[in-house]
C-alpha cells in the first residue's frame, strides 16, 4: 500500500473512517458549502502558485452556480492570497511550487520549497487556520524532509506559514454593502505568520510505525482518538453507498464486487434536468426507452411512458377513514422496484422538489411536529434530510437510470464590484441541491430562446445551476433526445481520443447530420464525401436512432494500443470518411473527404473537429463577401444526409406493436390539448 501523511493521520483519529474511504472505497458525495475547508485550501494554494484570476475562476467552478457566500470567501480567498504573495516574493528566492513525492511506498505534496543559494532547501507548508498548536506536532513536515532528502535535496529548514482566517457573518442590522465593508476592514488587519519548526526524527519513527499498525489491521474501531471529525453529525461525510438508521447509525447498502468495468459509451446518463414551465422537459425525458415516470403533479398528458402517481390518498371503509401520505406511497414503490421483476431501465422522479416537500411532511406527520423547529435545534431538518437522502439512495442503489425533473427558481447575486447578476438554479434548497448534484452524471437547465427555440445547457456557466462529468464540445443543444444523444456521444468519444491519442492519429470527430424539416435529402453522390456502395446506397457506420425510440447503445470504447515499430512507411494514412480538423495555432477548420491524404497530421498540430463548426466557418466567409442568404439557405440544405425522422418511424410500425406486446412497458396515448 501506498501511505500519505493524510492517510496515515486518518488511521491514526479514527480507523472506522479509515476504512470506509481506503478499504471499502465508498462514494463520498462532495459538501458544496462556500466555506469548505478541502475547496478553500486548494484554491488557496493555486492562488499562491498561479494567480489570483486562476483561483478564483476554479474556486467559483467547484459550484453548480455562484451565490452571495461564495463571493465572500472569494473575498476573503483573493485579500489573503495577495498578502502571502508579497510574503514570499520579500524572501527574493526561487521557489517550487506543489513539489510532488512520488514513491512505492509513499506519495506527498509539498507546498513550496524554498532553494537557497548554498545549495540547500527549507520546506514550507501551508495552513488556512486561526489554531496554530493544532499542527506544532505534526508528523507531517517531517516525513517531507526524510523523503526529499531520499531525492537528493539537501533540506535545512521546515516551516509553517499560517494563514488567519476570517470567520464573521452578516448581522441581521447591516446590509450587504456594510458586511462586506467590514469584512474588508477584518482583512486588512490579518497577516500571514511564519513559525520555524525543528526537526525531530522521533516523528518519522512514529509515522513508519503508524504504517505497520495499518498493515497489520484486523478491526477498525470508532473514534479511537476522540478527534475524528467524520464522527461529528455537523462534519459526517455522506457516503452514496451508506445509509443512516433512525439513531443515526450507518448501514452499509450492497457493494458492487470489486471488479474494473471496461469502459463504455454512456448513453443513459444519470440526469437531473430543470426549467421554466412549458419549456418540455418532461417530454424529453419521455424519448428514453423502457422510462417508468414517478409523477406528482398529474402533468402527464404530453407523455407516453408508463406513469405512477404519488399523491396522498383518503380510503374510508364504513366510518374508518384511513390515510396514506404520498411519501409512504412513493417508499412503497422503491420496495416494488427492490423486490419485483421488471423491465424498466429508467426512472423519472417528476416534481423532485415535490417529493422533498412529500418526505418533510411524512416526518411531521410521523412525530406531530408544525415545523423542523419542533424537533430541537438542526435535529429536525436532519432527520428530514436524513429520510429523503436514504430513499433516493435506496433508489439509486438499483442499478436504474435516475432522472430527476425540477422547476427553476431566479436569483440575484452581488458580485465584488457592486454588479447585480441573475441566477438560475432549480428550486430545492441548497443542501438537497448539493446532495443532488452528488448522485447524478449530469445537471442541465432546459430554456427557450428569445427566437422561440428550445434548448438544453450543456457547458457549465458561472450563473446557471449546472455541471457535471461530460466535457461537452458544444455550449447548447436542441431541447431533443436525437439531438442531445449525438452531443453526448461526442463528448466522450473526444475525452478519450483526448487521453488515448496522444502518438498517434486522433480519430476523426463524429459527423452529425444538420436536421431540416421539409428539405428532401440530396441524392447520394461521392461530391460531398458520403459513403456509397456499388449500388449507390449509402454506407451507415451504425443504424440510426429513431425518433423518441433511441436505443441503449452502450458501445465498448476500445483502447487502441500504439506499436513499438511503425507499420509500413510506404502506406499513407487517408480519411476512412469525411472528417474536419481545426489548426491549433491560426482556429482554421479544414475539411478532408473520403479518401484524401491525412499526412498533415504528422507535420503540424490539428484538433478534431466537427461539421457544424465547419459550416460555421464557411457562413462568416461567406458573410464577409455579402452572398445572398438564399445560396446560404441552399448550402446548409445539401448537408441534410438523414431522411426525416418522422416519416422513418411512419415506415416502421412493428415497433409500435412490439411495446404493445409488453404490459408493463404499455406507452399510454397522448391526450389531445
């Protein structure tokens, strides 16, 4: 095993925690809170080493959107990295900045080493605390010295730089420009403190033994130091894979076997989508296949798939009455999911701000409590978390694909400056959001354009709740399951090119038909580089998706080896199909069809790139020389290569027979408005 100071100090405060994270390998879902001593400290070190922009620019993306707190430890953030940057650059030394110690058995990150001119180092950690004894007896400096020393440096000195923090709040008195006055004044009365520490190899002999104890480890006992924040209600990491009993106690959930998944194209992602009313995404999210929608608000009628209604119910038999609450009905349906056979590949909670409202008023209901206040102080917002956590835990434990539909919710957020900026977040409160965001691939905010146009958000924007693990390459998409699909792809088919490519020919991006509507497809013809077979037809890599019917296409990425000895020199490389590549340096877009030579490849440095960047290219030029928009209009025409989608599926009425034939997944028939 590979040990770390962290690690080892871990082990050492509570062995339980220890093993949750290292053994078990548990699913810790990220606290978004703008104070988060693992999201302060880091920006705070990229600030010293990169920059102020740099780290405030990352420290704003850990969110899925900005709020009024993360400006004010933003501020705090850029008023104590300035004065540490000024600290050093008074020692006129050369520094090194996150010095990595990467060894079979031990891995660390030092802060800064500090090269003096006689040829030694002083080693200098970091530390964003206002409680400097906590950290004099530190194994942790130590441990760096003997390590570097194994490297070749010839270390001289260890210290710590303790950075103050500023801890005050808005009183209920002032407003924001006063808070934020007074916080100025706070920073400005805070400076960074360096504190010499000697070096003692007791220290290293305590930390190897520390190492063995871990090796040697048959229980792991709770909070054998009495100091494991982890152990702490208000500090407890949220583990997806656990969930907690009424006394508050751990129960872990069934572990998936310890085996590595090949690596697939995703194509049911879990989602957490939200939006204005009436901008469809129910409707979107009905294009999944095999979908079981979970709904609340009885909005049902512009959707096919099988639907469920949670609602409280009032059943009398004579003169009993009895009632069952809407949560107790969607727990109910989470055991079906648990316990029945099915065919169901995917769940859609639609209102998931309803079931949270549902849940809260479950736990009322269930301790006779008017408001969370009822049950003592932040124990019954608690529980009520704990209630709603557990089930969407329960849910996602499955296997299923998770979809969750919210509406949105508008706010305004002051920046430094003064400057107003108009937020939009789905409308749950912060913590569930955060939890949220924790259990899904993907949160995406569907909006309608001032032309009328529906469309997704896919890239992630400082003042749109949002994020999450696809690199997209296009900021927006259609509000369209086809469309939405294909960008998808793209995104993971160009992340792994991204980490596979790098010596040898990067695949060709993947080439997306422009979708028209009453334009009729060109004949097919070799003039544009569409493939063609001997009798003319075109050559499909894939078969197309289907209108609202697209299929679980999980497709095996393969790793591509690269061999040691090139193949025939004498063998040009040529576009297997058209595909375009953006010059690195100039952004220039070129186009290389079917056949033609790919050789510049090895001669300059060019990106993949896509279609509708090309054609996008070819618009401005052409705007440059002032063409008619009609010869635009007939150009982006020939690039249709896909029949319309709405008379493909009129041609294939079998599939709409086969979902009949299976009764749980029976689509139901749209109501006309």
């Amino acid at each position: 095993m590979q040990y770390s100071y962290s690690r080892v100090s871990l082990f050492n405060d509570c062995p339980y925690h220890f093993k949750l994270r290292y053994i078990d390998k548990l699913h810790e879902i990220k606290q978004l809170d703008a104070n988060n001593a693992l999201l302060i400290g880091s920006a705070l070190h990229e600030g010293i080493e990169k920059g102020i922009p740099t780290m405030l620019e990352n420290y704003y993306n850990q969110f899925p959107v900005i709020n009024n707190a993360q400006v004010h430890e933003a501020i705090k953030l850029e008023a104590m990295a300035k004065k540490v940057i000024d600290f050093l650059e008074v020692q006129n030394e050369k520094f090194t900045h996150e010095y990595v110690i990467d060894t079979p058995e031990f891995k660390g990150i030092v802060d800064l080493i500090i090269h003096n001119e006689d040829g030694t180092v002083n080693v200098l950690d970091f530390k964003y605390t206002n409680y400097q004894e906590n950290y004099m007896g530190s194994e942790q400096l130590h441990i760096y010295k003997y390590f570097l020393e194994q490297q070749g440096f010839k270390v001289s000195g260890l210290g710590y730089l303790f950075i103050p923090k500023v801890g005050i709040r808005q009183k209920n008195s002032e407003d924001l420009h006063q808070f934020r006055k007074r916080l100025d004044d706070e920073l400005s009365n805070k400076e960074p403190q360096f504190v010499q520490v000697k070096y003692n190899s007791l220290k290293l002999a305590t930390f190897f033994h520390n190492c063995l104890k871990i090796e040697n480890a048959i229980e792991y006992p709770k909070n054998t130091s009495g100091n494991c924040f982890g152990c702490k209600p208000k500090f407890k990491p949220d583990y997806l894979e656990m969930i907690t009993g009424e006394k508050g106690e751990d129960v872990k959930m069934a572990l998936p076997a310890n085996k590595r998944r090949e690596k697939k194209i995703d194509t049911r992602p879990d989602i957490w989508i939200y939006g204005d009313s009436y901008t469809g995404k129910s409707t979107f999210v009905d294009g999944f296949d095999d979908l079981l929608f979970i709904n609340t608000d009885g909005n049902t009628d512009n959707t096919t798939s099988p639907v469920i209604q949670i609602k409280d119910t009032v059943k009398k038999n004579g003169r009993i009455e009895s009632k069952t609450l809407a949560w107790q009905t969607f727990l109910d349906r989470i055991n079906d999911l648990e316990t029945e056979d099915n065919d169901f590949k995917a769940v859609a909670l639609d209102l998931y701000e309803d079931l949270r409202e549902h849940c809260r008023n479950y736990v009322f209901d269930k301790f006779g409590w008017e408001h969370e206040s009822d049950g003592g102080y932040g124990k019954g917002w608690d529980m009520t978390k704990r209630e709603f956590n557990n089930a969407i835990k329960r849910l996602k434990a499955l296997g299923y694909q998770v979809i969750y539909i919210s509406k949105e919710v508008k706010d305004e957020v002051t920046l430094k400056g003064g400057m107003t900026r108009t937020t939009f977040r789905p409308n749950l409160d912060e913590k569930s959001s955060n939890f949220t965001t924790g259990t899904v691939d993907l949160t995406m905010r569907a909006f309608i354009t001032s032309e009328g146009e529906r469309k997704l958000q896919l890239s992630k924007e400082r003042n749109v709740f949002g994020g999450g693990r696809f690199n997209f390459l296009e900021k927006t998409c259609a509000l369209d399951m086809d469309d939405f699909l294909e960008v998808l792809v793209d995104a993971q088919e160009a992340s792994h090119a991204k980490q596979t490519t790098k010596d040898r020919v990067a695949k060709p991006a993947r080439k997306r038909a422009t979708k028209k509507k009453d334009v009729e497809p060109e004949p097919d013809t070799n003039e544009d580089g569409v493939e063609v077979d001997n009798n003319g037809e075109e050559l499909a890599e894939k078969p197309k998706r289907k209108k609202r019917t697209p299929k679980k296409v999980e497709k095996l990425v393969e790793e591509e080896e690269v061999d040691d000895v090139e193949e025939d020199d004498e063998e040009e490389e040529v576009a297997t199909k058209t595909c375009y590549w953006e010059h690195e340096a100039t952004g220039e877009i070129i186009k290389v069809k079917k056949g033609e030579s790919l050789a510049f490849l090895a001669t300059d440095t060019f990106d993949p790139s896509t279609k509708a960047a090309f054609d996008a290219q070819e618009t401005e030029e052409e705007e440059v020389v002032e063409k008619p928009k009609k010869k635009r209009k007939k150009r982006a025409a020939k690039v249709v290569e896909e029949p319309d989608e709405e008379e493909e599926e009129d041609d294939e009425p079998e599939e709409v027979e086969e979902v009949e034939e299976a009764p749980k997944r029976k689509r139901r028939t749209r109501k006309e408005a």
